[in-house]
C-alpha cells in the first residue's frame, strides 16, 4: 500500500543518514521527524521550532528557504556555480538575512 512505502522509504532516509554521518549521525535518527502536510499557516508555526535549517549545497531548497525565512528559521547555505545552488541565497539577500550565507565551505561547515 502506498502508506507502507512512504514508512519504508522513512526508514530507509533514517538509516541512511545514520550510517552514512558515522559518530557525527550519533543520535540524529531520533532528531529527524517526518511529519503530514498541513494548511501553510500550521506549516509556518512549525516550521518555527526548528533551529536551523540546513540547506543542501549543489541542489538549494527553494520554496522551504523562503518558509524557513518566513519562519524566523536561520538558513544556513553555500551558493555554488549553478542556478540551482544559488536559489536560498538569492532568497536570504532578498530578505536582508545574510549572517548565515557561507561563502566558503569552512565557514559552512562553522555555521
């Protein structure tokens, strides 16, 4: 059924992401939360209890870095040569919200 293969695919993001990070996964299987779609408002409310939302380097998010920002979130990214790893940067200049906007990879790393 198609709720079976949502949950195996889960699992198998947990336990990719475990495995792969070694001792810096420790503990990060049970920080990561799959959650329902929601009505936007919901969605932004929790979006506000994250801490920091770390965006992936060659593809950058899109819609979610300007959730995130709307959130309140801090996105931390790194713009690459591509206009896909350009996209959250574009979006955090847009809104003033630079102080996480790495320009090397140690200081992305750092942040």
């Amino acid at each position: 059924t198609p709720d079976e293969e949502e949950e195996e695919e889960e699992e198998d993001v947990v336990q990719d992401v475990t495995h792969r990070g070694g001792s810096l996964s420790a503990g990060l299987a049970e920080r990561v939360e799959f959650v329902e779609m929601m009505p936007r408002e919901q969605h932004l409310e929790r979006a506000a209890l994250t801490d920091a939302f770390l965006d992936t380097l060659l593809v950058n998010a899109h819609t979610t870095a300007m959730d995130m920002t709307w959130a309140g979130v801090p996105v931390v990214t790194r713009p690459h040569v591509r206009f896909s790893s350009r996209v959250a940067a574009s979006v955090l200049t847009a809104a003033a919200c630079t102080h996480s906007l790495s320009r090397t990879r140690r200081d992305y790393v750092a942040t």
